[in-house]
C-alpha cells in the first residue's frame, strides 16, 4: 500500500520487519508502528496515534504530526521559505539592487556610509561578542597554529599566487587594468563581517573567526598597502590613523561591549537563546543590499561585456580554487584542525574586505586615471564571496555534521 508524504509530495511504500507483520495489522492498512517515512523522516506511529485518512485512491497520507489531517500544500510552501529565507533574501535583495542602485549607494537615501560601514558591521561584532562564551573566544586566542595558518594564507600565499596568475594572464586579451585589479584584491585583508556571519551560519568555530577577521583588519593597515606598492607601486601615504580608528570602533570596542553585556545577561541568555545567527544574516543581507548597489551604480561597470565576463569567472576560479585548497589543507588527517576550525579557515582565508579594500585603493593610488578599472575585480570578488559562501553553507554544515558524528563514534569510549 502507498503513502503520501506530505513534504515531498510522494508516494513511498514503507517497509515492515516480518516480525512485525506476525504481531497483526495496524490502523491504515497494515503500516508498522515503528516504521517511518523516508522522506519526512516523521514516524508512522506518531500519526496513527492522531490519525491516518485514506484518500480515494486508497493510499494513506503522511499527516505529520497536525492532529490527524493532512497538511495543506501551502504549508510545505512556507516550510521551505521559513528554512531558505536568506537564499530568498539574497535574490530579493540583489533585483531591488538592481531595480533602483541609487538607494543604496554612498550619499544615498539609506546612507550606507553610516548605516553599513559603522552600524551594520558594529551590530554584527556587538552580536557575536553578545552570542560569544567568553572561554570559547579565550581559547580560541590560543589557537595559534589556526592563525598562523589563516593569515599566512591571505597575506601572504594568496597574494603571490595571484601574482604569479596574473604574468600568466597577461599574455592573454584581458584588459591589463583588470588583471592590475586582481592583484589589488589578493593585497586585500579578510572582511570584518562576512567571514564570521558564514561560519556562524555552518555552526564552525566562530570564535575564531571572530578572533581572525579583527587581526586580519588590524594587519591589514600596514601590511596591504605595503602589498599595494611592491606589487603595483605608488607613491601616495597611508592614512593609518584613520583606518586604525574605524576599525576599533566598529569591531574591537562593540566585541568587547558584548562580552560585557554578557557577563549580566549570561543566564538570560542561555535560558532564552535569541536568534543570533538569524539576526546577523538579516544585517548581512543590507550589506548585501549596499554593495550591489555600489556595483551597479559604478561607471566603471559598463565595461566590455567579454572583459568583464572573463573578470567575473576568473574571480570564481579563483575563490573555489582556494577554498578547495584549505578546506583540503585542514581537514587531512593529521592536520590538528577540528571539523570546525576548517569552517573557519575556509571563510576567513579566502574572504576579502571590501569596506577597507576601497577607501584604501582610493589612498594609495589617489589620482589614478584606472581607479575605477583597478576597483572592478574587489566589486566583483566581494558579492561573488557572499553569494558563494551562502550557496555551500547547506553543503559544508552537512559535511561538518557528519564529520563531528564520524570522529565521536571513533573516538575511544571511557571504561
């Protein structure tokens, strides 16, 4: 006898233990008690306890657990909007972007320049610092191999492996300025924002994102326009102060203003458990807003739809080619790096900061008539990394879960 599913909308033929078919038949045409549906994985016996109906047809329909009627087909409609909101969000957010780019752009009615630069990014660290266990963000300090490792690779590594890319690629047709562009996004320190609300999303080590993302920003001061001039050269200075102050008001001091506003809210916290990961994912998502807007508002984007294909795919390659090369890196055998600590590694080495990438492309190379061409690939390579990372938090949250669940089971039990 078939079964209708009520998620998926399928017929399924539950199986039975023969042991069970001797005992007699149940209610909805012989389905065993213990049985469940492969699809919703929902026991049958939950919903023969509140009821089963046949439909004409004779089969009986997976109720779940709704006292015994069928779920109607809208409800599967919200459950899946309710699971995949942000993915939604990202689409929604994207066509308004680009629906009406002037919005969102600096100077704009929502004043991203505030709104995104300080406040979004301030809430976001406030949040984690609130959501943060003061041991956990202690020991991830003294995780040095991990940091060692994260800004080796994004400072140091990813930078000359895109040097080396770009001598290659400039024997092809790509416009020069754009592939000088490449080059000015692998200088770029890792994002105070994006990496951390990504490798909350997973559930890895958030701690040591957090932790990598403010060092990472901090190192950035010094060593990527340090970067900027050996690769490209220029003769403008750097206005470390400022830089050095946005980026202690909007990450250092909000963290801590979480961890203090923990110590008082603690219990209350833990009894309650507020969305934070719902809650950084809906600011994320005006970050989002705020720089498609800035990307489809750029002069500069109206290059030669080939140019700016080949920037678009090169940027891609890139981003998977180093996200498959540390998650590879750190999740061997051997490598001392949890299921976890790879969640972070793989967000936070391969991630770079737009918010700090422009205002510095703007120093060092003041008076360029190519500004505009050098900015294209770091527009293209920001959204690009937030709509990547969000499209394998799915995939990479299933593997980080069976992981843990494989290192449990194998690890040596006490007597």
């Amino acid at each position: 006898m078939a079964v209708l599913c009520w998620k998926s909308r399928e017929s399924v033929q539950p199986q039975r233990e023969e042991d069970e078919k001797e005992k007699g038949q149940t209610e909805g045409g012989g389905l065993s008690p213990t049985t469940s549906c492969p699809h919703c994985t929902e026991p049958w016996s939950s919903g023969l306890s509140k009821g089963r109906r046949k439909d004409t047809r004779g089969t009986v329909q997976c109720a779940g657990l709704l006292g015994g009627s069928s779920r109607p087909s809208n409800m599967g409609l919200l459950a899946i909007i309710r699971k995949e909101w942000f993915l939604i969000g990202i689409v929604l957010v994207i066509l308004s972007a680009k629906a009406q780019p002037s919005i969102g752009v600096k100077g704009g009615p929502l004043k991203p320049e505030i709104t995104v630069s300080y406040v979004a990014v301030s809430l976001i660290f406030f949040n984690s610092g609130l959501s943060l266990k003061t041991e956990d963000l202690t020991g991830a300090l003294l995780h040095v191999r991990l940091h060692l490792f994260v800004q080796s690779f994004t400072l140091l590594f990813f930078p000359l492996t895109v040097w080396l890319l770009v001598r290659v690629l400039a024997l092809t047709a790509v416009d020069q300025w754009l592939l000088k562009g490449l080059q000015t996004v692998s200088c770029m320190p890792p994002p105070v924002s994006s990496a951390v609300i990504l490798t909350k999303a997973v559930g890895g080590n958030e701690a040591a994102a957090v932790f990598n993302s403010a060092l990472g920003s901090f190192l950035g001061i010094v060593v990527t326009p340090t970067l900027l001039l050996l690769f490209l050269g220029s003769s403008s200075s750097v206005a470390f102060g400022s830089i050095f102050y946005q980026l202690s008001v909007t990450v250092a001091a909000p963290l801590v203003a979480g961890q203090l506003c923990r110590r008082f809210l603690k219990e209350w916290l833990e009894r309650r458990k507020p969305p934070f990961g719902a809650l950084s994912s809906g600011v994320l998502l005006a970050i989002i807003y705020s720089t498609f807007c800035d990307t489809f508002s750029n002069p500069s984007m109206e290059l030669e739809p080939a140019s700016l294909l080949a920037v678009v795919l090169i940027v891609f390659s890139i981003q998977i080619a180093f996200m498959l090369l540390t998650f590879g890196f750190s999740s061997r055998a051997g490598s001392g790096f949890s299921p976890g600590d790879t969640v972070a590694i793989v967000f936070c080495s391969t991630h770079k900061s737009l918010t700090l990438g422009i205002p510095m492309l703007k120093i060092v190379f003041a008076g360029y008539e190519r500004l505009s061409l050098l900015s294209v690939p770091l527009l293209v390579y920001h959204p690009a990394q937030i709509l990547l990372g969000s499209l394998l938090v799915p995939t990479i949250r299933g593997w980080m879960t069976a992981r843990q669940k494989l290192l449990k089971t194998s690890s040596p039990q006490p007597v």
